[in-house]
C-alpha cells in the first residue's frame, strides 16, 4: 500500500529525484559501482538488524534495500520526499513473486515527526545519501529518537566531505573545482534541470547534531576503494582492476586512516537512555 502524504508542500529534493526515478536503477542500482557499494551496505545491514525486527527506512528510494530486508524477514516501513520515487517501489513490489512486509510512504525526512506510529521500530536505516539533502541534521536525530528503544542502533549512510578517489581523479583532469566541491560543505546538484541543495557535514558535525539521543558505535567506509558511480564507464572497461578494488574495499573500508575517505561513510548510532 501507498500511504497518504501528510502534506502538499513541494519538496526540493523530492521533485529533483521525480525526474530520476524512471532511470534510477539504470543509472545506479544495476551499475558494477552500484552494485558493489550496495553490497558493502548490505553486508554490514544484516549485522545490525535480524529477521523478525521492525525497521524505519528514510530516503527509500525505488525501494532496493527494503526488498532486501524483507527477504531476509525484517518488516519494513520506508519513507522517500519523491512521490515518483515511491510509486516506482510500489511497482517492484507488487511484482515480487511471494508477498513481502514492506510498506512506502511519501513522506520527506524533515517531516517525520508527523509520524505517529502506534508502536516503535526496532532501528532506523538510511542509505546512500539521502540525509546530505538536509542542512540540519538534529532535528532529523530529535525526531527519530521517541521512534526507537533505548540501545535500538540507527544505519545511516552519508556522502563523505572528503572522497580521496574524487579529489585525485578531477585533480588530474584539471578541474579543481570539482575536486574540492566537497570541502566547502555544501554544493548544488542539478537532476534534470531541477536544482538541489547538497550538504557534506563533517563527522564530527554530524555527531553533534546526534547527540544527545545518539552514540556512535561504528563507523564503515563505503566506496573507499570503489570508485563514484561516475566512473562506471572505468569500471566496466576495466574489470581486472575493478574486482581488484571490489577485493581491497572490505579491507580498507575498516581502516581508522581511510574508512571517513571514500565516497561514502556508513555510521551506525546506537539509543541511549535519557
């Protein structure tokens, strides 16, 4: 089912993201890249949460991570600003061949407070990016914090402010620019003629605005040696040398030094008492 939006507010990134949402998976979900970072993601996913938990996705996109949860028995009640977006998930899910625990609702991240669930989740997943479209992040944590138990973990994936692969790769293209767009801690992206803010907060800016509610208890890099999805056309000219990274990303992506360097960084939060 399809639940109702609670609000006719147009969203920015939501309507950026209409305009993606019939190539999405094309365009990323089924690239080598995609893939890879996916599966990364998805390796550290099933370490945190278990068949029979309840799980809050934000920014669910055409709804790949919540049909892979609900495969491996976890329910899912996952949330996109992108209406488009959400009816694409709909799609696919009705077109699974057994019935899974997965409902999508339209609702944008900075809203979830509007949520009143009847009960709590187990946890809260985020993947790829989606909270580096807001600017502030505490109350998203503040929001989140009554939706889950003391000791319950949030999996929130961001893009980094710092992507080593990125900086060398424009740098030796000559585009300074695009190698340190990152730094500033904020660019805009433009979808199809739709413009979006971007946001990169520094770890040590996401933690404050975390805190109180949460604790870091791990962090993971995502793409450390995988390259950005931009460079798929690399990668599929170059299998050797991709799988030789695919083969170096489990190892480095634990590495204090570099796992915070790669196009994506993984953290997971745990609930404290209050």
């Amino acid at each position: 089912m399809i639940a109702s939006p609670l609000s006719t507010t147009v969203h920015a990134a939501g309507a950026a993201f209409d305009r993606l949402a019939p190539v999405y998976d094309d365009k990323f979900t089924e690239t080598l890249i995609g893939r890879a970072q996916r599966n990364s993601v998805w390796k550290v996913l099933l370490e945190t949460f278990r068949p029979g938990d309840s799980i809050l996705e934000l920014n669910c996109g055409t709804g790949e991570d919540a049909l892979f949860l609900a495969q491996h028995g976890i329910s899912v009640l996952s949330c996109d600003a992108s209406q488009e977006m959400i009816t694409h998930a709909e799609q696919r899910l009705k077109a699974q061949p057994v019935p899974l625990s997965v409902v999508f609702c339209h609702l944008p991240t900075e809203r979830i407070n509007e949520f009143a669930p009847a009960r709590r989740f187990d946890g809260v997943f985020s993947n790829f990016s989606g909270l580096n479209c807001i600017e502030d992040l505490a109350p998203v944590a503040a929001s989140l914090a009554p939706l889950v138990k003391d000791g319950d973990r949030l999996l929130l994936c961001f893009s980094t402010r710092v992507c080593l692969t990125e900086i060398f790769y424009y740098l030796a293209l000559g585009q300074k620019k695009k190698a340190l767009r990152r730094l500033s801690g904020h660019t805009q992206a433009t979808i199809d003629g739709v413009s979006l803010d971007v946001y990169y907060p520094s770890l040590k800016q996401i933690l404050r605005s975390f805190s109180p509610h949460f604790r870091l208890s791990s962090t993971t890099g995502i793409g450390v040696a995988v390259p950005p999805s931009y460079l798929e056309p690399w990668a599929r000219n170059h299998p050797t040398a991709f799988r030789l990274l695919c083969r170096l990303e489990s190892f480095l992506a634990r590495v204090p030094l570099l796992r915070t360097t790669g196009d994506h960084v993984l953290l997971c939060f745990e609930k404290v008492s209050q």
